[in-house]
C-alpha cells in the first residue's frame, strides 16, 4: 500500500477514492454513511487524516485506509465549508503577520518623526 503522502483524493456523489498520485491507481475507496446528505462539497487532506464536508456533517477518515475515524454534525443540513492547517503553517502565518505590523509601525513612527523634524 502507499505511504499517505503518496495519496491523492477525489470525492463525486458521496464516494471518496484514495489514488497514487503517480500512477493514478486506486488506493482505498468509501462511501460515505448516511445515504440522504447530498455530495461532498469539501475535501482536505491534512497530515494523517482526510477531512469531508457533506450534508450538514463533518467526516474525518484515516489517510491511509479510508476508515472513518469520527463524524460530526454541524447543525445544518447545507454544505460544509472547512479549512485546516498544520501547527507549523500556522505559526509562521502568525509570525510573519507580527513582524509586518511592527515594520508598518516602526515605518509610521519614522515618517511621523520626519514629518515633524521638516515642520520645525
């Protein structure tokens, strides 16, 4: 079997399928619980896991395997709009996010004062 970065996924009704991202050969295959729900509207793939937005409900299925590790309800029965990101991404999105408002300050503060050395 492949390791789960070796994976790509494709989700059409409420099927996910696992591929080889190489060879395009199918690694695992599921369909999803709960036959009324609608198609999957969201698809992410993140670390070991692979997250599914379908009907109202949230699926996490095991990477490697396709297993559904957990689902949740959301309170609704339209689609599901997700987003996931690792600790590091995050991390660094905060950093670099920090250290732009310290240069625009650190920049305001020195045309504030160059402004006012130009007015006296």
């Amino acid at each position: 079997m492949e390791t789960p970065t070796e994976l790509m996924f494709a989700a059409s009704g409420r099927v996910v399928t696992a591929l080889d991202r190489y060879s395009g050969r199918p690694a695992w295959r599921i369909k999803l619980p709960r036959l009324f729900g609608g198609s999957i509207v969201t698809l992410i793939a993140s670390g070991n896991e692979v997250f599914v937005g379908r009907g109202g409900y949230v699926y996490c299925l095991d990477r490697a395997s396709g297993g559904v590790l957990w689902e949740r309800g959301v309170g609704s029965s339209g689609g599901v709009v997700m987003m996931a990101t690792d600790r590091a991404s995050t991390d660094d999105a905060a950093a670099q996010m920090i250290q732009a408002a310290q240069a625009a300050a650190a920049g305001a503060a020195a045309a504030a004062a160059a402004g006012a050395a130009a007015a006296s």
